[in-house]
C-alpha cells in the first residue's frame, strides 16, 4: 500500500513538473532574465486560447505598421461579447501591458498569472465575479525595436522593446488627441468595453529608493468623490497591505520636488488627461498605474507585478456590486444638470502644506560633477529611512463655465472625429441655421519652438469671452453635456483644458490672416482714418510708445490700420467652436 501511495505521488509529482515545464513562459524559460518578442508572446497567447475555453483572442486594431493589436478576454464561463459580459454582472478589468515596451513587466506577469489562472486552475474563485480583459503589448511597433541599449537607466530584461512607436510617439501622451493609429483602435475598443477598472503596468526611472513598486490614483480632485473615497479608503487600503504582506511595500508615485533629492519632500500632483489612469479616471472608471523601480532585478519587479494583479483581481471581485454601483452613479452625476452649474476644475495645483513620512530609501551623497560643474546625486548601498513632507493637499486654480452643449461647425470635421473617438455621442444639425452663442476671441497666441509628440503646441494666449451670432451649416455637431463623457468633453473644447484640441494645434489655421493691403492702397487710407479719428491716433501713438519693435516695422504699423477697417477678417483669432447655455434652446434644435 505504501509503495502504492508513494508511486502515485512520484507520478503525479512528475505530471506536475512536464506540465509546468510545458507552460512555462519565455521570461521563466530564460531564468527570469528575458522578455519575449511579438511573435512569441503572440503564439503564447494563442497556445493559451486553445487550450482554455475561458480565453479568447482579438485583435481590437492595427498598428501604423500594420501588426495586430492583440486583446486577450479571459472570463471563467467563456464570455467574450461586451454587452453579454457586462449583463452577467461581472466586473471588467482591462490591465494593459507595453504601452512602454521597454517597460515589460506586466506582460511576462501578466502572461503568467493567466496561465495560473486558467491552465493551473490556482487561485479559485478569483475569477467569479471578475471578468479580465488583458492587453500583452499595446506598442506593438515600438516593441519589436528590440535592444540591449533602450534603457539606459534600467536593470534587465537582457534585451527590450523601445519607448515610442513607430511614428515616433508616446503613446502615454495621446488618450486625448488620438493622433497615433494605436491609440484610436484603442478608444474605440475601451469605448466598446467600457471596463469598470483599468490598470497600465509601467516601469520608473527617477531616484533610487527601497521599493520594488509605487503606483498612483487620480485621488486629488478630479475623479468623481464617491469613487475617490473608495479607491483610497477601501481598494487602495486594502491592496497595500496585502503586497507589504507579499513582501512588496508600496508607496505612492514618488516625484521628488527637487529632482532627485529625497529630503526636499515627495510631492503629488493632479494628472493631465493625456495619461492613460488620468484618461479613465476622468471616464468614471478608477485607473491604477504600477510603476515598479529600474534599479531592481527584473525578476524582483516581475514578482511585484503579478501579486499586485492578482491582489487587485481579488479586492475587485470582492468589491464588484459597489464599485459597479458607484460608476453608475458618477455617470448619472456628470449627465445630471447640477454638474454644470458648478464651475468644472480644469487645473490644480499642489499645496504647500505637508505632513512628515517614513521613506524607506537609500542613503546617498550630494557629489560635484568634473564634467558639468554641477551637484548630483549619488546613491550608495545602505539601506535607511527618511522622515520627510510629503505634500499631498490640492486645489484646483483654473475654471471653465460649463454650457449645456458645445456647437462645432461642420467645417471643423478633424476636431469632430476626435470626439467621436472619445466615444462622445454627438448630434448633427438638420438644417443650415444662425445662432447666437458664447466662444473666445484670442490675442498673443505663442506656440513651443521644438516640437511636443508630432505638433508644436499653443502654450500661451490671452482670450476674452465674446458673445456672437454665427452661421451653422447643416451637419454641424451639437455636443450635449449631459452625458457621461463630459469632463472629457471640457479638457478637449474649453481652450484652457488640459491637453485641449487648441493646445494641440487642431485650431491652430484661425490664427492666419489670409488676406492683405498693398502698402499703396493703407498709406493714404491710414491717412485718412487718422485725420478723421482723433481716438484712433491716440491708441496709435500708445501702441507705438509701448511696442517698440512695432514703431519700427512699416508693414506691422499698415496692418495694423488694416485691421481697423472693415476689409479686416472678422473671424481671425475667433474661436469656431460656441457655447450654448440655454437648456431649452439645445433640446429645441432640430437635429438629426
């Protein structure tokens, strides 16, 4: 009996071992040093889809080198339809991997915690009442520009992907102008899914420090309070004992406020919306950024990775029925009238009031370069820690009047399809029609000189809010507020939103004047306007005393008469997009 026993335990033990071995990922196949390619993470995915009926693969679009965007829907009762799985009432979580591919860690963990999870069948339960939706590689260009030398600052895997695509972009940079083909596959594909929670698995680079992994949350004024208090109090709470339990102390996001030195205080900040958590946060979906530390081994930052999914997995399982019932009411709170009476936060900006916190760091010394002449910081191998401000109080310092919808005109058609990306619902206009509405005149616009991810952005201007009546076209896009997509919708079309189609340079052919007077037709004409305007000649006079470069340009001093006269462009320098803020008249005009 005992020989029985004992043959049975070596043959199962055996079986365990040929099957782990069977489904062991490149990165374990390699002593947990490598990271594998787009093909070989491609033909492990679908190795899994085979084998599992809980695992389907998708491709949710193209890359600009026409790779597949590889979508993994991993759910234990084979669900794959959006609509379905949402009606099961399961969570959905999308955890996305490779937006930075250099930054590979939560692919390898990713791969290997589904492997676990639908092949090993660990952890049971775990999948109940979460539904994943599981991104390997999102810069699928970017991560085959495959090299030992792409991240200078990062210890291991032995070769990776690069930071950018092939068109030279950060992805991370583009949730709002949707420039990238990458990133318009993917909104349309969030927008399909609408998943309840998302994680982005990063690497950082920055000061050296004690901890495997940081992460961040947008808890500091623009997400919605209800999920606010829940992400901080209840998941966040939650998650973070459990990987301290794991062995993986985390801390937030670590932004030093003089670069480099811990004992100048961390301080937080409140995200653009160019930043995938920010994006989703603003969506009314909670967003988790996991960045773990470049100077750990690879191994290290992988095992950090995968607790941190899996714990995560397990709190949202818990904690599904809530945090579905809180999206449902941040949605209906943005949809609801009494958000737009409130003047909406466009910017924040950090306090200077702080509190003091242990720092698990590393000790280190101030150095003088003998290349550059100036301090750096050098860090040792001692362990230690600090007692530091941590500066974690916000207010917000710029507002937008929200209206009950926005009008584009049809014209502005580049600015109406990045909308419709964004998943906005727009209405078109039935009929030509003049409409009075609010919108901006701009003076002293400035762009940056060196180019910002492919554009050269409006980095300051002066604006005042006019009130003017305008022809609208049929098929001009009415974009009604009440809707769930609204904060999203402000940062786009308010001028000052962070990240807004103006900055980006959408508007950017406003600023043009397109028509001139020849000298020979302005000298007598300015003349003229001078001798007959005594008002004029003394805000000519005052120009010129106050701008110097002016008073000694001939052509600037004509134009500037021309544009007293009413040969001048009236739309130059008009903001197209209107505001409307009269309830009645938007749920009035006739549209299609």
């Amino acid at each position: 009996m005992n020989y029985f026993l004992s043959s049975i335990f070596v043959f199962l033990s055996i079986t365990s071992i040929a099957q782990n071995a069977k489904w062991a990922t490149y990165f374990e196949l390699s002593g947990k040093k490598e990271t594998p390619r787009y093909q070989e993470t491609m033909d492990y995915c679908k190795r899994l889809e085979l084998n599992s009926k809980w695992i389907h693969m998708i491709s949710f679009g193209k890359s600009a080198m026409g790779k597949d965007l590889p979508l993994m829907v991993i759910d234990n009762q084979g669900l794959s339809d959006p609509k379905v799985l949402h009606a099961s009432g399961k969570l959905v979580l999308l955890i996305q991997a490779c937006i930075h591919p250099g930054e590979s860690e939560g692919k390898d963990a990713g791969l290997m915690l589904i492997r676990d999870l639908v092949i090993g069948k660990k952890f049971p339960g775990l999948l109940d009442h979460v539904s994943i939706l599981f991104i390997p590689i999102f810069n699928v260009d970017g991560h085959e520009r495959f090299g030992q030398y792409n991240r200078i600052n990062q210890n291991g895997p032995l070769e990776m992907g690069w930071r950018v695509t092939a068109n030279n972009l950060n992805l991370n940079r583009d949730y709002l102008k949707a420039d990238a083909p990458e990133m318009q596959a993917w909104l349309k594909m969030f927008n399909s899914w609408m998943p309840d929670f998302f994680i982005d698995t990063h690497t950082t680079d920055g000061a050296d420090y004690q901890y495997v992994m940081t992460y961040q949350m947008e808890l500091y004024g623009d997400m919605d309070p209800g999920l606010t208090d829940w992400s901080k109090d209840i998941f966040l709470k939650d998650w973070s004992a459990q990987l301290e339990k794991a062995g993986f102390p985390v801390f937030p996001y670590i932004e030093f406020r003089k670069w480099h030195d811990p004992e100048s205080g961390i301080e937080i900040s409140v995200g653009p919306p160019m930043l995938s958590q920010v994006y989703t946060s603003l969506r009314n979906r909670p967003g988790l950024l996991l960045e773990t530390h470049m100077l750990k081994a690879y191994e290290q930052r992988v095992s950090a990775t995968y607790e941190a999914l899996k714990i995560s997995i397990g709190i949202l399982g818990q904690e599904s029925v809530i945090l579905k019932k809180l999206i449902r009411q941040a949605d209906e709170n943005v949809v609801g009238q009494e958000f737009r009476k409130i003047d909406f936060p466009l910017r924040f900006e950090t306090l200077n009031d702080s509190t003091i916190l242990n720092f698990l760091g590393i000790e280190y010394q101030k150095v003088k370069s003998e290349i550059t002449g100036e301090d750096y910081y050098q860090y040792g191998k001692t362990k230690t820690t600090f007692h530091i401000p941590y500066f974690d109080k916000t207010k917000p310092n710029l507002f937008a009047r929200l209206p009950e919808a926005y009008i584009i005109p049809a014209e502005w058609k580049t600015v109406i399809d990045r909308l419709e990306l964004q998943g906005i619902k727009i209405k078109r206009l039935a009929r030509d029609t003049t409409l009075t509405i609010s919108t901006w005149k701009f003076s002293s616009p400035k762009w940056q000189y060196n180019p910002y991810e492919g554009r050269h952005p409006l980095t300051s201007f002066e604006s005042n809010e006019i009130s003017i009546s305008r022809d609208f076209s049929a098929g001009s896009a009415i974009v009604d507020m009440a809707q769930p997509g609204a904060k999203i919708i402000a940062h786009l079309l308010e001028p000052k939103g962070n990240g807004s189609l103006l900055y980006w340079g959408f508007f950017d052919a406003i600023f043009e004047q397109k028509e001139y007077a020849e000298n020979y037709v302005m000298e007598p004409l300015a003349a003229k306007m001078l001798a007959e305007n005594p008002f004029l000649k003394t805000e000519f006079e005052k120009k010129k005393a106050v701008d110097t470069v002016f008073a000694k340009n001939p052509n600037a001093i004509l134009n500037w008469f021309y544009s007293k006269t009413p040969y001048w462009d009236n739309r130059k320098d008009i903001y197209p997009v209107g505001k409307i803020f009269d309830r009645k008249f938007v749920d009035v005009l006739e549209t299609k």
